[in-house]
C-alpha cells in the first residue's frame, strides 16, 4: 500500500471527510511519527507495532570494488516491531484451526 491509497482508504472509511482532509490526516501522523522518531522517542501503535531508533557506531570497512578501506559513519536506523495481533495476522494462514480462534479474539479485542 502506498499514501495515495492509504488516503483513499482513509476516506473511503470515512464518508463525511473530503479527499484533503483524509490527506491531511494521514500527513500530520506521519509527520507526528517521524518527528517523534527524530527526537529519539519510541512510537507505539497498539497491536500493530513499535517504531524505534537504533543507532550503529561508526567502523571500518573495505570497498568490494577496489579493496581499499573506508570508513563507513555512524548511523540511526528506525525498527519496527510488530504487535501481537499483527503477529497474529501475518501468520494466520500458517497457523493451526485451534489457534485460529485465539487470533479471533486478539483481532475483536484490537479493535475496540
């Protein structure tokens, strides 16, 4: 999925939003993520997951094409980890008929 149909989706959802203000809803909390994640700050959404920054030291490292070394900076790197009931989802169709109904119940309980 994409912003554009994520917008559309948004207003789709929403029938009393104009396609402006579906856009502008889906910029400020995309905007309020990255700023969160610019500052440091961990962002949590609720059975769908966690963004953080990790940060990787600056090393030393060799140029595949010439062999040479060069140093390579340090750098931040934003993770996501999923939630339990996006876990739940993302491997609902590996799982067992039984465990089926307990993805079931996490769903109807993410959604409240």
């Amino acid at each position: 999925m994409i912003r554009s149909e994520l917008i559309a989706r948004v207003v789709q959802q929403n029938p009393h939003l104009t396609g402006e203000e579906g856009e502008a809803i889906v910029r400020a909390v995309l905007c309020r993520i990255g700023d969160a994640l610019a500052a440091g700050d961990r962002v949590e959404l609720r059975d769908f997951g966690m963004f953080s920054v990790r940060s990787s030291e600056a090393r030393t490292s060799r140029n595949p094409r010439t062999g040479k070394q060069v140093t390579v900076p340090a750098r931040a790197h934003v993770q996501f980890r999923p939630g339990k009931a996006m876990q739940a989802r993302l491997n609902l169709k590996r799982a067992d008929p039984e465990p089926e109904a307990e993805v079931q119940r996490l769903l109807r309980t993410a959604s409240r």
